[in-house]
C-alpha cells in the first residue's frame, strides 16, 4: 500500500493525515496544538513584557516544526505503517501568513538580537494592524489604475502580503533591512522540508498580486509606496513562482528525522487550506463551485479563461490547479453569525428546552426552525454581521434584521439568518454566472455542512444548484495529501495529476441537497427583497450603516463611557 | 374631610381609589380580579362548549358590578371612611368596550335566551375579529369622502364602536335586532349606578365618529354600509352626547347598596383610562402633551382650536377636558417591546448577570445601556413591532434593527429599542408641532416612567423636551375622582370646574427628566436616519414589510408545517 501524508496548518494547531493513495482512504491522523498559538498580547516568555497593539496577530514558527516532529511521527505510529511505503508529502496553510528570515531561512525571531522586536515574529493571517499600509496601497493603485487591482474585486485587504511587508518597513526599518527574505510561512515550512526555496503559485497570486501573465506590480509602483520598497520583489522575494501540483523538493536528512520519514521523499508545492480543498471535494474542472463553509465561507470555482467577477476576492491561473483558472469569492461571517445569535441573542427558555430534548443548542433551534415553511418568518436579514466580502468588499456594512413583530421567537430568528447566508451565496453566485463563469452545483466542505442538514437544503433551496458534501471531514490536509503523492508521481507509486489523484483519492457523499421545486418560487420573491435591500444599504443609497459606524466611532473616542447623569441609571445630575 | 372615589376599570381588573378632594391625597385604594377576565377561548361556564374564534376577546359585564360591590367598600373600610364624605363618583374605562343591551339596560349575556351567543356579551377594546367590517367601513368613508375622516387620521380601527356594531348585524343579526341599546360599557356602568342612560363624549368622539359640530355620520353613509343600519344611531344610540366634566346622575338606592355609598352621590360622565390621565397628571391646557406610558404609549394634547395632525387617532371636541379639541395620538407598541426583548432575546449570561447583581433583567439592561454614550451602540430600530399607529396608521408594519455586528451585544439593543421608541414619540410629537398644535413639554404617566429613569433622560434627549412625570401611580383612577369631585360641585364640597379640581388635587414630582445638552446633537443626526428609514419603509418607497407579511400570511395558509424533507431536519426526501 503506497502512502502520502497531508499536513494542514491551522490557526491554533497543525494536523497530519496518512492516506491510502490508492483509494483516499484515510489510515490515521494526529493534531499538534501550537505551544505559543495565536501572539496577540505579549511575546512568549522569556520576553513577555512586550505587549502588542491591539489587532496584532503574531505566531512562533518554531511551532510549525514541532508539529512536523509531533503529528508526523504520530500518524505513522497509530497506523503502523513504513516510512518506505509514504511515496509524498503536502502541505497547506492559512495566508497570508508570513515571516522575515535570513539567507539560509533562518527565522529573525530565533535570532536572539531580534527576538523582542513584534515585527520580526511571524505576522498570521489575522494580523489587523496594516491597516492604514493597506489604504495607501489601494489608494496609489486606484490612483495609478494598476492592471492588476480588478483582479481582487477592486481592493486589497490588511491582511496580505505587501500590507504587512510596508508595516514592516515603516515601523521596523531594522527588521526590513536585516530580512533577507520575506515569505509565506507554508514556502518557508517546504524550504525547512526541502532545503530549497520554493514560491507557491497560490500564495502568490492570492495574496502577493503575482499574475501569471504580469508577473508582479512594477518597481516604480512599489517605489510610490516608499521609495525603499521600489526593489522588495527582487531583494526580499522571487520572480520564480512555482505552479501548484508541482515538485517542491525532496525530504533532507534533518527534515527526515524531525518527522520519521524516509530521506528523499518527494515534497509538494505549499498550498492554502481553502484552495487545496476543492480537488479534495471531487473538483477539477469548471462548473461545480466548492465552498468551505465554516465561521465564514470561503467559494473556489474554476475557470478556463480569466472573467473580471463584482466583488471577488481574487482570480489566479494556477491559483488552484495548474493549467486553469482560480476564482475566489468570500462570505466575511457565515458560522459566526449563527454562534452569535446562539450566544447572545436565544433567551434561556430555548436553551431550556433544547436541554430538556436532549439537544444542543443549535440542534434545538434547526428542529424548530425546520417546522416554518418558507416566508413563514415573516423575516428578513441581511448577512452582515461582520461586514460584506463577495460582492460589495466593504467592511463597513452591517447586520440588518426587518419584519419582527411580538410573535417573533427566536427559531424564526435563526432560520431567517441561515436564509440570509444563503441569498449571500446566491448573490456571489449569480455574480459568477453573470461573468461567463459557470456555477452549475456545489460541492460543500467545512464544519458546517456536516452538522447542518436544513442549513444546506435552505441553500439548494436558495440558489437552485444541487449541493453536494466532501467525505471528507479533513479536506485541506486530504487534498494536502494528493498533491503529496502528485509530487512523487505514478512511477513512485503516487499520481501523475491532479485530476488522477482526485479521481482515485476524493469522495464525496452518497446524499446531497436537491433544491425543493415547492420552495423556490418564494425563496425567489425573497431573494429579490434581499437583493433590494442589498442594494439599498450596500451600493450608497441608503449609506446609514457607514454613517452608524462613523457616530459609533466618534462616540467611543469622545469618552470612554456615558455621560454624567447616565451612568447611574437614575438621571443624576441632569434630572433636578 | 370631603372624599372622591374614582373607578378604573381594565382589562384583567378593577381599581377603586379613595381620595381626598381638598389636597389629592390618595387615601386607600382596591383593585378587583374580574372573574371571568378576557374570554377569548371559549365562554364561561356553563356555556364553556362555545369556544370563539381567534382574535375575539369577549367580557362579561356583571364582572364591573362584582368591582363596584368589591371594591368600593373596601376602600371606604380601609381608610375608616364615612360614606356621607364621599361627595362623587368617576369612573373610567378601556374603550371601545362595548354591549348589546335592553331597553332597561340588561346585558344580553345575561338573559338565558342571548347567553350562548358570543355576540350577545360584551366586546372588549381588544376584540379584533371585525377587521372586515373595519375595512369596509374605510374604504366607503374614503370613496364618499366622509368629512370626518380625516378626524381620524385617515383610517378607523377594528376595535372601534361602528366596526363591532356592523360584525354583530351581519354575523348574528338576531343579536343585532335584539339589542335595543348598543352602549360603551363606560356609559352602561354610569347607567347602573345613575338609572340614566348618559352618552360621553369622549368615546363618542374618540371611538363612534361623534364629533361636537356635525354629529355622527350621516344615515346613507350607515346605509351604505348595510340597509338595516341606516338608522342605527336613532334605534340603537342616541343623539345626545354629554359633555365629559359634566354630572350623569346621582346614585340610585340599588347602587348605593352594592358600593356602600349613600344614596343620591353625584357621579360623573363616564371617561376614558389614557384621557382622564391629562387632568391627573396636572394638565389643563394647551402646550403640555401628556403621555400615557405603558405596553403602548397614548399622546394626549389639548388646544383650543381644530388641527388636522397626520396619522393622530383622531382629534375630539370635548374629548378630553370641556371646551376644548382633545387631540389623541399613539404608538402601538412601547413597553411591550421591552418585554418581548427580555423575554425573547436576551441570553442566559445576561439573566444570569442580573441576578447575580441582585436586579431584574430590565434593571440590570437598564444599568448596562446607560453606560453607552448615545451613538455607540452603532444600531438603530424601527419601533414597528406591532405596526405603526401615529403617524403612519399601519397595522402592517413591522420591527426593524440594523447595524449589529459580531460585537453586539444585549444591553445594546435594549438600548436601541428605547431610542426607537424616543423616536417614535419625537415623530408624533413635531407633527403635532407641524400641525401648529404645541408641544412645549411633556407630562408622563403610566407604568414606564417610573421604573425607567434611563428611558425618561432618552425621551427628553432625543425630543429636546423636559420630560416631568406624574405623581401619582393610578392617574386614571384620580382623574376620574376628579371628576367625580366635579359632579359634585363646589356646594357640595367638590370642585365646580376640572380646572380648580386639577388645581387642588393633582401633582407632578419634583423631579424631571431634561434635555441633555451634549446629546441633542448625535441625537439629531440618529433622529435624521430614523426619519429616512421610516419614510423609506413606511411610506411606500420600499413595501417590503407589506410583501413579507403577504407571503407570511400565504405560508401560514397553505400549509400548517414544513414540506416533505424540512420535518425531520436531515433532509428527509429532498435528500437522496
């Protein structure tokens, strides 16, 4: 039996999976939970006087090591299988996760000169605080009309590469010049693994505005960011972009020890969680979209030609598979509306009853809310509780809940919230059909469409497609895995393709979500008062949730709590 | 010591107070349990196999003489009384509650014949099932252009006299034919006490389309309505109207046995709960706009000349006090928003909290929200739970709350609510102003005031009014022995006008609730996104709470569940 191991790096843990290459079945996996997790307020010990701004995000790279020394050994353990029989490796990653090292790789925080300075740490995916980098950044490419802003639906976020990598240079001048690197930490994990720098496609594209086509943005661009920036892609990065589904390297002695495998074996290209999981739900090819539904959701579909879709978080050849196409599109809230509601806004006589039924919370409220028809709410709402990525890309907008009456309970609250997620899909949807890219059914992976039967017949309902379920419960670290045994090839015993390892690797499940010809008629009619509304708040008509935000924002910094004769609740000094 | 007994009869009970007539002093008071309640399943026994239909709320009229006999005595024996010092009786009532009646003023209900006829007993004000006849009866006033319509702000209500009088002819006209008398059960309980039969003109005005000037409607309005009820108000009303203020009789010998009064007491012309609270509350004039507060809020302005206000619930000669235009406006849902919050969306952390504070939930939501400055809750609502009564006069629409996020939390919303409902009244309040009928500040009376220091201070920010509060707990029960006192008459140790009443026996407190300087202006800028949303969404510009509540409706009608596949929350048969 011919082996390859995946290894997903998440955002408090990294998990190893060993699987059949043969038949995708997986034999055993195993999770490293990170010692220093997320770095948000202080610097790990010995240095922990050093706090951190607020919306800083850092991580240790010593921990995406020690998951390699832990997870690893461990699945090869629970299956007692032979290092000899594991024909690859892959890995996958959350971005834009990146780090400062030297030459060789070493990470500037493991020097010690370095170590107290935040800026020489790794910036995680969740890192808030370029903001202000990434305004300028959008602001000089709008003001230029770069050729590669469309690309990311008009606007890049805080969160990618050059945001953080500008905050670098500003506020650790230091840092920036003793990095002779600056990369992703799912490249930097396959250089400890290979020996051999290597740049992903994925990351790339998605987050460092590399096209294929275009390369990166020009120097003189970088250079009206600051002039120290002008040469970054060439002292700081690479112009060679390595395509996903490529060879990274093979295993070097040190990396063979760490992880108990054979020197030599063959060592995918990174990946990102999200994009690796689309052939690991079955996909390949064009027309069925893959969304990875989860605290938000993240929506992957494949094209062979590039198309210019509203709002979209990014489109990337090789960004997914080699050879086509990769389109991404993004719900900011999803799960973290529905864990909201269930923590702060059911009253304790559901949580009573669900207790009383034996059921948790949210199994509670999908039994109720399963016995409303369609419309039978009353209710609308539009999903955005923590902003609108796809299509609007506008972090200001928030949570609209309308037709409440005294009769409203809490179960027509949630359904009509799933319902909202579900338009919200719809809409990225039918933004994609409106380019020319085809969305003709679903494959969904991620927590949620395990645990949520309504929830998915609510969006086959919605949006007309069939929605189909990963087998998997593990797709980034299975589709990690494939792009393992891709590395190794068919004559090592692993796949030549993508679409070869897909084919004999990835499931998906027997049942899927048909919608129900009753429904759609008036998830329809809703849906256009969805899209109403969407338009009304979201495209400038009615700009009272930004207007909200700016009277929100001066109130907080205008006093830290109420007015004098409020505090008190009893009027105080204005009641005489 | 000279005493007044006032009477107010609720919706679940009665309430006698005892009270001084030189000072106000409020000396002992009793409330009596009606023991047949609201009868809105099914009649009392022996006739419990009659059940009704939804929306019919029923009462049975011998629960006010049971209130009479309960609690009067109790009071004059509570405070060691002398019936002979008792100088007059008031009472007042929820309206329109109305009775189908013999010549001689028996129920009914009460005749073995009539009893197991719904029809037959007494329709309280909250009797909603003759929404068709109320319908018919707009749509011809609006084709005939009924001059006083407008009175009413454009539209009457099912509670009303004229739409429950037409349910009784056409769904039993046996009743109807039976029923020489068709009377307010304000002015049938003065009726028992006084052997007189005496019409008030406050629900004349109010609720039967009275006005002073022109009468009642015109007989080919009534008979266009339905031939048999062209002459309605000769067969079944009467023409002559009392003027509120004014005596209805004096004691009989019956009535005196039941109450332990002395035979020959003045008592006064019936009145209605919210209106008798203006004169209670210190009000006797125009300028000052009294606001009931409770589960709804009633607005209350005098002036001394007709004004067309939008959306007011209608404007009354001799409505409230003699000898001036009573103006009436509503919002439909306050205190009752609060309370479906509490009890609907406020999580177990929060209830937890409370008590751990030792405060119940609305005093610990009340403490939390008054720690946020106005605006930094970043939300805002629509009070439209129940629909909107002044200005829009829309029973269809419905609550909206925007701006939430994933930060949000319950005593913001509470908040929110509170402000919505602060809007509301600002609304009702500078269309009063529009209309030229001023309102310089506010007098508040009713459940809420007291309880909520934090709503008062809100109330007075967001209308830039002081907001003062009623002294008294009960003010319908001392307003209606006001006047009482007024019946009687200065000779007789009374008050010879409402005004020298008011004068001696009413009082605010001494504290108020004023406008707070620092928060006019972000209140201002809330209160402009407040007017747009309401406009947007009540007016006609974006319908869709109307359209939801249609599909609602047609949900709820064509199908008492969910459809094959939803039930069973696993997807049943859409899932294959």
């Amino acid at each position: 039996m011919k082996l390859a191991i995946g290894i997903d790096f998440g955002t408090e843990s990294g998990r190893a999976l060993l699987v059949d290459v043969a038949t995708g079945r997986e034999l055993a996996s195993a999770v490293h939970t990170y010692a220093n997790g997320v770095i948000d307020e202080r610097l790990p010990a010995p240095d922990e006087d050093i706090r951190l701004e607020p919306d800083w995000a850092l991580q240790d790279p010593l921990d995406y090591l020690r998951t390699l020394q832990g997870a690893v050994p461990a699945v090869l353990a629970r299956a007692g299988a032979d290092p000899a029989d594991v024909v690859g490796i892959g890995i996958d990653f959350t971005a834009c996760t990146m780090l400062p090292t030297t030459a060789d790789g070493t990470p500037l925080c493991a020097i010690r000169e370095f170590r107290r300075e935040p800026h020489a740490w790794v910036k995680l995916w969740k890192h808030h605080a370029a903001q202000p980098q990434a305004d300028r950044i959008n602001a000089l490419a709008r003001e230029r009309r770069e050729s590669w802003l469309p690309r990311y639906g008009g606007k890049i976020s805080s969160e990618w590469f050059f945001s953080k990598t500008l905050q670098i240079l500003e506020e650790s001048p230091a840092i920036y010049h003793a990095a002779d690197r600056l990369i992703e930490a799912a490249d930097w994990v396959v250089w400890r693994l290979t020996g051999v720098e290597t740049r992903n496609s994925c990351t790339a594209g998605y987050k460092a505005l590399w096209s294929k086509a275009d390369g990166f943005p020009p120097s003189d661009y970088f250079g009206g960011l600051d002039p120290r920036l002008a040469s970054v892609i060439d002292d700081k990065l690479s112009r060679t972009v390595t395509p996903i589904g490529s060879g990274a390297g093979l295993l070097t002695a040190e990396a063979a020890e760490w992880t108990g495998l054979v020197p030599g074996t063959p060592v995918a290209v990174a990946n990102v969680d999200a994009h690796v999981s689309v052939p690991a739900s079955g996909v390949v090819g064009p027309g069925r979209m893959v969304a990875v539904m989860g605290t938000s959701t993240c929506h992957l579909v494949l094209g062979s030609r590039p198309a210019m879709v509203e709002g979209m978080c990014g489109v990337v050849e090789d960004g997914i598979l080699p050879g086509q196409f990769g389109f991404e599109a993004g719900q900011s809230a999803v799960g973290d509306i529905f864990a909201w509601f269930i923590e702060h806004a059911v009253p304790p006589a559901d949580h009573a009853a669900a207790a009383a039924a034996g059921l948790d919370v949210h199994g509670f409220l999908e039994r109720e809310a399963a016995s409303l028809r369609p419309g039978e709410s009353g209710l609308l709402a539009l999903d955005w509780w923590n902003g609108n990525r796809s299509i609007l890309v506008d972090a200001d907008l928030s949570g609209l809940l309308l037709g409440a009456t005294l009769a409203t309970r809490a179960p027509a609250i949630y359904r009509a919230l799933i319902e909202a997620t579900a338009f919200g899909t719809r809409l990225i949807v039918d933004a994609f059909e409106d380019a020319g890219v085809a969305v003709d059914e679903v494959v969904a992976c991620g927590g949620l469409p395990e645990r949520n039967p309504l929830l998915m017949q609510i969006y086959a309902d919605v949006t007309g497609r069939e929605f189909k379920v990963a087998a998997s419960a593990q797709t980034p670290a299975l589709g990690s895995a494939m792009f393992g045994a891709v590395a190794a090839g068919a004559a090592a015993g692993g796949h030549d393709s993508i679409a070869e390892a897909t084919a004999a690797m990835a499931r998906i499940k027997d049942e899927s979500y048909r919608p129900n010809p009753a429904h759609r008629p008036v998830y329809d009619e809703l849906y256009g008062e969805y899209r109403r509304l969407h338009d009304l708040f979201g495209r400038g008509e009615n700009d009272v949730m930004k207007r909200l935000r700016t009277i929100r924002e001066r109130a907080i910094r205008d006093g830290s709590g109420a007015a004098p004769g409020e505090r008190a609740g009893v009027g105080g000094s204005s009641i005489e």
